[in-house]
C-alpha cells in the first residue's frame, strides 16, 4: 500500500524485520566477539604448546649423552632432529665445547628451507594477520647439574599452527556459522510468532472499528490477550461499541421521545381548533384555556432543549463568583415549600461548608432539579436531606429522599435526555427527562462529577461533587 507519505507495512512484517535485524546484529556481534576471544585463546595455548615442545626436544637431545664414557648418541639425535624438523622446528645440536653434534641444515638444507617456507606461507595465507618470523632460541643442555652442551632451536614466531590446528580453527568458524544461522532462523521465528501475537488483537480492534464506522455497532472482539496493553485496547473496543450501541438506542429512543412529547399537545390542540372550527364545539375561555395550556408545555419543552444545548454547549462560559452552597440549598427548598407541605415532607439542610467559585445562577439550577426530583419522587410523609461537606479541594452536596428509588437496569441512563425510569409517565408527572441531563451537564462544565446511589423502595442519593 501506497500513499503521499510512502510505503505502509504491516505491524507484524515491520516486528518481524525489526526483530530479526537486531537478531542478526546481535548474532553476528557475539559471533565476532566470540571468535576472537576463541582464537586469543587458542593463540596463547599453541604458544604454551611450543615453549613446552622446545623443553621436550631438548630434554630428549640430553638424554642421548653417555655420561660414563662422555660420548652423544648421533644416531638417535638424527632421529630427534628429522622429528622435530617435519614439526617445524629447526634444531642444532653442540657439545660443551661448541662442536657442532648435528644440524638439520646441514644433514637436509632442501627440507629445512621448503619446511621453513611452507610454514610461513600457509600462517600468512590460512591465517591472515599473522605478524611473524623465525626465530633463534639457545636453550643450554644440562645434566646432573653439569651443562653438557646447547640446543639451538629455530622456529616460526610468536606461534605457528600444524594442520590439525587449522582444522580446528576452521571446525570452530563452522560452528559458529552454523549456531549463528540457527540462532537467527529460531529469532525471526519467535520474532514472528511474538510479532503475530501483538498484531493479531490489533488487528481485530481495527476491524472491530471498521465495522462500527459501517454502522454494525455490535461489533465485538471475542479473544483476550495475555498482553496487558492489548488486553486493555481489546476492552476498550468492547467498551466503545457498546457506549455507540447504548448511544445509538438512546438516539433513536429521544427522537421518539421528543416526537412523542410534540405529538400530543400538538394533537390535543389540532383537535381542540378543528372541532371549534367546524361549529362542534364553541370557542370557550376554558377551551382556549386549555389550547394555551398545552402551547406553554410545547414552550417548557423547548426552553429545557435550549437549556440543554445551551449548558453542553463548547463555548458556554460560565460567571463565577464566591458562592454558598447551604444558601443556594436552602433557598431552593423554601421555593419548593408548598409542595413540599402538600405531600407533608420533612426537607431539611445538614453540614456547613465555605464558599466556592461557581457561576451561582448554573448550580442554583442544579440544586432546583435535583430537589424537585427528590419532591416529585418522595411518598407522603417522606424526607429529603441535603446533606453539604467538603475535603482540602473539593466540596460535595448529597441530595437524599427515601422516595421510589431507580432500578439497577436504569442507573446508567437517568443522565441521558428525554430518559425517564418510568416510562409510564406522562410530563405532568415524569418531566421531560432533560433535567438530570442538564445537571450533569452544569457540574461537568465546572470540572465537577454527579453520582448516584438508588434502590427501588429505598429512595436515592444524588451527590454532585464541586472542585473549590
């Protein structure tokens, strides 16, 4: 795929990739690392090797001497000497007196130079870098504490190798090579599994995303991952699908609610003229009464809509001043009064708390929604407590009745517009469903939140916290 800003790949191709490069890098690093720890090593050990085989080939050159009768066995040093000179050491043997017992250039100069050569050339070819030259060592030869002569050994220095140690040389890169490419091979294979197990749950939140952008809210994503953050992406999809789902239903519920609500008075009037108009019934001041009445509910309705996209509005902006809450509490019960005596309700103001900045008329209206639920919903001879307290930064006011309470089923939604738990209701005794809406609404604009504690027959707790 190809766009303005170039290639696009697949996350688990650029995993993948990406796991393998650092694989590779990471293989050939330890590889070359190991090598030349390896041959520093072995470097050290043919050296040891060496100095030890020259103490050998001249403990065996002192045994050949007769210290009975002061006589060398020259036999056996020529066998000593052709040994040695096919491992590439070059040896002179002299007595204590400086004559020459045997020497390998003189007993074979053709083999001591072709043997010299091969061993130079196949170190500077076979083992490239190798810095060296032959070298002299005179190691005196001694017996019963007595120096009976001198061994001058010539050989390739600082170390040469024999054909047994290129093998192992080349055993070892072999070795190398192999577990390097086994190593890489079984990284891009974790690499893509791991790469296919993060992708994978992105993968399915993305189509879960396309399909509710198609309009199949109902789009879930039934796998979980052992991977936190994709677990919690894989929820998150869960969540919004059915947030849209819910929002979509409520939707679909408020335009029937609102048509709802315009229909019958607008059906209550258009009969009311019509039969007024056909001579059935006579214009009235109770007929035209009532027409108004219900021209006044379709203006309440659409005041609370006005109000409604007024507060949720972006750019609402918000008078704030010093307020009291217990006044504003206090205030708004005393409006409430006659109804509340006509039920017989006990509503009183508990818990004293400082002033806060807020705009005084928005959370008047909250308090004046909050308690005229609580009075619509409370039973004769019930009681609402307005209950105010407050922490270091935040200020809480807790509306109380012991009223009918809210099912469990409609907790979630009471907040939403037009959503009324009882959908028996009409307005006159349910509202229009706006005002908790509309609450919500006012605080959030505050930086506050509004929560609530129901049970049916237990009456509920609205409890609206308030940053000071």
């Amino acid at each position: 795929m190809r766009n303005s800003g170039g290639r696009k790949y697949w996350l688990k191709t650029k995993l993948s990739l990406h796991i393998a490069f650092v694989a590779l890098i990471m293989v050939a690093l330890i590889s070359v690392l190991a090598n030349i720890f390896i041959r520093k090593q072995f470097e050290g050990y043919v050296a040891r090797q060496q100095e030890r085989r020259t103490e050998e080939i001249t403990a065996n050159v002192g045994a050949q001497y007769d210290a009975v009768s002061g006589s060398w066995d020259l036999d056996f040093l020529h066998a000593i000497g052709m040994y040695a000179l096919y491992e590439g050491y070059i040896v002179s043997v002299y007595d204590a007196n400086g004559e020459t017992l045997w020497d390998a250039r003189v007993c074979d100069m053709e083999a001591c130079a072709m043997i010299m050569d091969d061993v130079a050339r196949e170190m500077r070819e076979r083992y490239p870098g190798t810095e060296g030259e032959f070298a002299v060592m005179d190691v005196p030869i001694e017996q019963n504490g007595r120096e009976i002569g001198l061994a001058r050994i010539e050989y390739f220095s600082p170390y040469f190798f024999s054909d047994d140690d290129f093998m192992f040389i080349g055993a070892l890169n072999t070795i190398l090579l192999g577990s390097g490419v086994f190593a890489l091979a079984l990284a891009a294979a974790v690499g893509w599994i791991l790469a296919r197990n993060v992708s994978d749950p992105i993968r399915k939140a993305v189509d879960a995303a396309k399909r509710m952008s198609s309009g199949d809210y109902a789009a879930m994503i039934e796998d979980n991952s052992n991977i936190r953050e994709l677990d919690e992406l894989t929820k998150s999809v869960n969540s919004l699908a059915r947030s849209i789902t819910t929002q979509e239903s409520l939707r679909k519920q408020l335009t029937a609610d609102v048509a709802h609500e315009l229909r019958t008075p607008l059906a209550t009037i258009g009969t009311h003229i019509e039969a007024m108009i056909d001579g059935v019934w006579e214009p009235t001041r109770e007929r035209l009464a009532s027409c108004y009445e219900e021209i006044e509910r379709i203006g309440r309705l659409v005041r609370d809509m006005e109000n409604l996209a007024r507060v949720e509005s972006e750019t609402l902006k918000l008078d704030k001043t010093p307020v009291d809450l217990r006044e504003i509490a206090e205030l708004t019960i005393r409006n409430f009064e006659a109804d509340i005596r006509a039920k017989g309700v006990d509503a009183r103001v508990d818990g004293e708390i400082s002033e806060i900045e807020a705009d005084r008329d928005r959370i008047s209206q909250v308090f004046i929604n909050l308690i005229s639920n609580a009075v619509k919903y409370t039973n004769d001879g019930g009681s609402i407590t307005v209950t105010l307290s407050e922490t270091d930064e935040t200020a809480i006011a807790g509306v109380a009745d012991n009223g009918e309470g809210i099912s469990e089923d409609d907790l979630p939604f009471i907040f939403e517009r037009f959503y009324r738990a009882d959908k028996s209701r009409n307005r006159t005794t349910g509202g229009s469903g706006i005002g908790l809406a509309v609450v919500r609404s006012i605080v959030s604009s505050h930086g506050g939140t509004v929560e609530v504690e129901s049970a049916p027959g237990k009456g509920s707790v609205f409890r609206v916290k308030l940053p000071k």
